[in-house]
C-alpha cells in the first residue's frame, strides 16, 4: 500500500498487506435459520467480502463443519468468486479452530488480521475469533455477512466481542478499511463493490456519471458555437 498512500493516517486500521478473510459455515441449510439479518442481504455481504478481498489479493479461507449433513453445503457463490479460497474440511468439529488443518492454513498465511464472518455469528464467529484473538491474531468480525437465529443472539454475540476484544465491523466499512484511497489502480471495480454492500451507492455512481455527460454535452456545445 506504500505506493498510494503517505505515512502517518490510518495505524489504527486494518493492513490490507497484513490480512486474510476467513468464512465460516456459511452453508445453505443454516440460512434457513438466520433472523437477525435478510438472507439476501446475508448472501450479498458475503459476495462484496469475497470480491473485495479477491481483487486486493487476501488469502481467504472457507470451511464447513458437515457439509453433506442438514446444515447443508457453502453457498456457491464462494467458488464462482474467489476459485482461489482454500476450502479447510472438518471432521464435525463445531470451533473451526479445533480443528488442526484449520489453525495450520490460518498460520500459513502469514498474517495476523483475520477477518471474520460465518454462522452462526454467536457459535461459527464467536468459538474461532476467541481462541484466534487468545492466540495473538487481530480479529474483526463482520456482523452483516454473518447471521444469528435471533436478536438477542446478536446482541449478546456483541457483547462478548466487546468483553474479548474482537472488533465487529460491518461490510461496508471492511470494504472501506482495506480500500482506504480512490488513487488504487483498482478503484473502478471497488467503486462497483461498494454497490453491492450499499445498493443506494449506485445511485450516486449513475448521479455522478449524468452529471459529467451532461457537462460534456454543454462543452462540446459550446466549443462549437
């Protein structure tokens, strides 16, 4: 990031050179539980978490305890996106960091932000960003691609972040954090990103976009009169 952005800002924020998404559970079956956020909503801040971190390069991570029982198989849309996320089986361990192959691929990273989201938030995020914050690892858990059976499960799921020091954040601001300055070549691509986490950011591209036609228009008018 050194080549966009001076020193000085942003040492409090997540370092997209230091960073892996790591997506817990997130299985079809489970959606049918979830109450605290829409499923679409659910599926689309998952998406935008998983292009994001593709285009900027993040190692991504995702795993499932038993997919072939009645929680059900990853969203497909993990694959169609990052086809380069490594898939971490489970032989039913409920903590993804019980399991060993797990714990091994997060460490191989190399990096010590972790960026969570799954479900269920209080169970899939909670076990994992505990044990991953006790073993000396930054972690942010993203509450709006991660879904609870209810509000009171989300609401306590913050408290005990709170308590561990694990940071909740929402996508949007993810997108943000690792974004961080419209000079990165990929800003195009971001800016359609944004639209995913934000639909009513779309509005402001399209807004923008006439604007500028508009003003294009009356110059080429002007030029010729």
């Amino acid at each position: 990031m050194g080549h966009v952005l001076p020193s000085g800002g942003g040492k409090a924020l997540m370092n997209v050179d230091d960073a892996a998404l790591l997506l817990l559970d997130h299985q079809t079956g489970l959606f049918q539980t979830v109450k605290d956020v829409t499923v679409a909503e659910l599926r689309a801040n998952v998406s935008a978490l998983t292009r994001i971190a593709t285009l900027l390069k993040l190692p991504i991570i995702t795993t499932a305890s038993e997919p072939e029982g009645p929680n059900g198989p990853l969203m497909p849309e993990l694959a169609e996106l990052a086809p380069h996320a490594v898939y971490v089986p489970r032989n039913g361990e409920v903590n993804a960091w019980d399991n060993d192959l797990f714990v091994q691929t997060v460490e191989k990273t190399g990096k010590k932000t972790l960026i969570m989201a799954g479900v269920w938030t209080s169970v899939c995020v909670m076990f994992p960003a505990l044990d991953a914050k006790a073993a000396g690892f930054n972690v942010y858990a993203v509450v709006d691609a991660s879904g609870d059976p209810s509000q009171m499960a989300s609401r306590t799921t913050l408290a005990r972040f709170a308590q561990s020091g694990v940071v909740p954040i929402t996508t949007n601001a993810v997108i943000c954090e690792l974004h961080r300055t419209w000079r990165r070549p990929e800003a195009a691509e971001i800016a359609d990103i944004y639209t995913v986490a934000t639909p009513d950011y779309r509005t402001v591209m399209e807004s923008y976009q006439k604007a500028k036609d508009v003003g294009s228009a009356q110059k080429q008018y002007q030029d010729r009169m």
